[in-house]
C-alpha cells in the first residue's frame, strides 16, 4: 500500500507540472509577439517560418514552484535550494541571450560562476563509483574537471537543442529515467523534482512537435543543462550510482555534439560559429523530417536508458554496458553516412 501511495504522490507531480504548464503555454502562445521572442530563420536553421522562442521559460517556472513547494512539505536539503538557484540563473542567462545575445565569453563567464557554486554545494568529499570500483576523491582535487565537464554538458543541451521536438523527447526518456531512479534510492524530494521537469516537458512537446509552434529557447536548454548535470553529480557522489551509468544515459546528447566539435575543429572550422554539422542536422538536410529524426534517436535514447538502468543495478557490467552504447552510438554515426551518400 505504501508503494502504492508513493506512485501515486509521483504521478500527480508529473501530470500537476504538464497540466500548469500545457495550460500557460496554451494561453500565451497566441500572444507569442508580446511574451516571446521571434526567432527568425536564417541559412543554418532548420525552421522556414519565424517561431516564437523562450517556452523553457514557462517549464523553468513551474519547475522552481514545485521546486518551493517539495522544500516546505517533504524532507529537503536547504543545499538543494542554492543549486535550484543556480539552475535558475543558468536559465536567466538563456532568457536574456534569447533577447539580446550575449558574447560567447560573457555566456561562458556567467556559466563558470553559476555551475561553480553549483558543484561546490553538491559535492562533499564523497566515493566516485567508476566500473564497479570505489574511488575516494578528495574535492581539492576533483573541483575543477567536473567544473568543465558540467559547463561543457549544460552547453551540449544548448547544442542539440535544434530540430523539433528533439530535446524536448530525450529529456523526457531520461529525467523519467533519473526519477524512476531516484525513487528506488527512496531520494524523494530529488525524484519528485525530476519529474515535474518530465511533466513540464511532456507539456512543452505538444507545442515543440513538428511543425514547432514555439522554441524551448536558451532559457529552457540552458536550464535543462544544468538540471542534468546537477542529478548527475548528486547521483554518483550522494547516492552511490556508477558514474558510467550517467554517460551512457546521456550518451546520445554528449556524443552528437562532441562528436560534431572534434569533426568540425579537424577540418579548421570556427566551433563557435552556428552550423548544421550535427548528425540529426545532417539528417534533416538531406531530406528527413524532423519526426523521423526525433522517433530514430528517440529510440536509441530508450536503449541507451535500458543500459544505463541495467548498469545502474549491476555496476560491474559498466565496462561491457558502455562499450555497448558507445558501438551503438557508432552504427548510428555510419546511419548517418549512408543516408548522406544515398542523396
């Protein structure tokens, strides 16, 4: 019966979050000019049409309400609060980029003092558990690689966030994935949280489905970044999971753009220059639609999840697991070559 109440309490988190926020974007979306920004095609989009851009700002918004509200009726962690400030600021950085776009060192600059503060709060000289190994690794030492590799994880969201319904599908799959869990880790405020994000998501995908009425925007992606990157260090240094489950969860978002970045710094290209390199942008290029390319690497976003939950509970398979995704992820890179040769 417990477990039973306790489904019950976290699927009407999930359906509260899609219903106030299907329902606020419901209303605004219409009155797009005024609340939105347009975001006006150009040669390296893949929209024809301008569409109004920032709808993460709604999820973000629901999400810090849910947010307040876990921390004043459930067990929570008052350094929960100060990382949900910081997510927040990640999206406020996107909320202004969206409306006057801010240069690549400014944006890089408010990233490293928000995740900065965000990985001093979580982390507290916890065991890293890496392919069935237990690591003790003092945060003198670790501060400033998880630094990077968390900006760089906030920016990879921001980067595969350009087709539509693409994020809005993986980061459902996976915060319902992390929620689910969080919840055998009997983490109930963090899963609670986690799938308000899959509600608000679910409720933005009705409007992002192809033919997009509005775009997540800096501020959602930016934000969504940050949510990632937070559960996952909490997930490895607070509550045991094997870091290389978190790899293989978010395989697909971290091997599209980081595969895109060394293609393009091979060939001399300007990295910081918007493109259409990415495989799911190659795709789309060269005649695919936008469903087919969400429904194709959303469905290689379920198997990474299937891996990853298996590694999740059997950590000692975490080496065999991820060299399994990782081929997987390669067979989709070779997908991609030969839909380009066929055209």
């Amino acid at each position: 019966m417990t477990h039973f109440i306790g489904f019950l309490e976290l699927f009407f988190a999930l359906l509260a979050a899609f219903l106030l926020t299907f329902i606020v974007l419901n209303f605004l979306i219409d009155r797009a000019s005024v609340v939105f920004p347009r975001d006006m095609p150009n040669l390296r989009s893949l929209h024809i049409a301008p569409t109004p851009r920032g709808g993460g700002v709604i999820c973000l918004s629901v999400t810090m309400l849910a947010s307040l509200l876990v921390a004043v009726f459930s067990s929570f962690e008052w350094w929960m609060l100060g990382v949900g400030t910081c997510i927040a600021g990640l999206g406020i950085v996107g909320f202004i980029d969206d409306r006057c776009p801010l240069s690549v060192r400014k944006k890089i600059l408010a990233q490293t003092i928000l995740v900065g503060v965000m990985v001093g709060l979580i982390l507290d000289d916890r065991s890293w558990q890496l392919f069935g190994e237990v690591f003790a690794l003092p945060d003198v030492f670790i501060f400033w690689p998880v630094l990077i590799l968390m900006i760089w994880l906030v920016n990879l969201t921001n980067f595969i966030d350009g087709a539509d319904g693409l994020l809005g599908v993986h980061g459902v799959i996976i915060t319902i994935t992390l929620g689910l869990w969080f919840y055998a880790l009997d983490a109930r405020a963090l899963c609670l949280i986690t799938l308000v994000v899959s509600g608000t998501l679910l409720a933005f995908l009705r409007f992002n489905w192809s033919p997009a009425r509005i775009f997540l925007g800096d501020v959602g992606s930016l934000a969504l970044g940050g949510w990632l990157g937070a559960t996952m260090l909490i997930g490895i240094t607070r509550l045991g999971l094997p870091a290389e489950a978190f790899v293989i969860l978010y395989g697909y978002i971290v091997f599209d753009a980081s595969f895109t970045l060394i293609r393009r710094l091979s060939a001399g290209n300007n990295v910081f220059l918007a493109h259409r390199d990415h495989l799911y942008q190659r795709l789309i290029v060269k005649g695919k639609s936008h469903q087919h390319v969400v429904l194709v690497t959303g469905g290689l976003q379920v198997v990474l999840m299937v891996l990853a939950s298996v590694n999740a509970m059997l950590d000692e398979y975490g080496v065999w697991l991820l060299l399994t995704a990782t081929a997987i992820l390669g067979l989709f890179t070779l997908y991609v070559v030969s839909v380009e040769r066929r055209v």
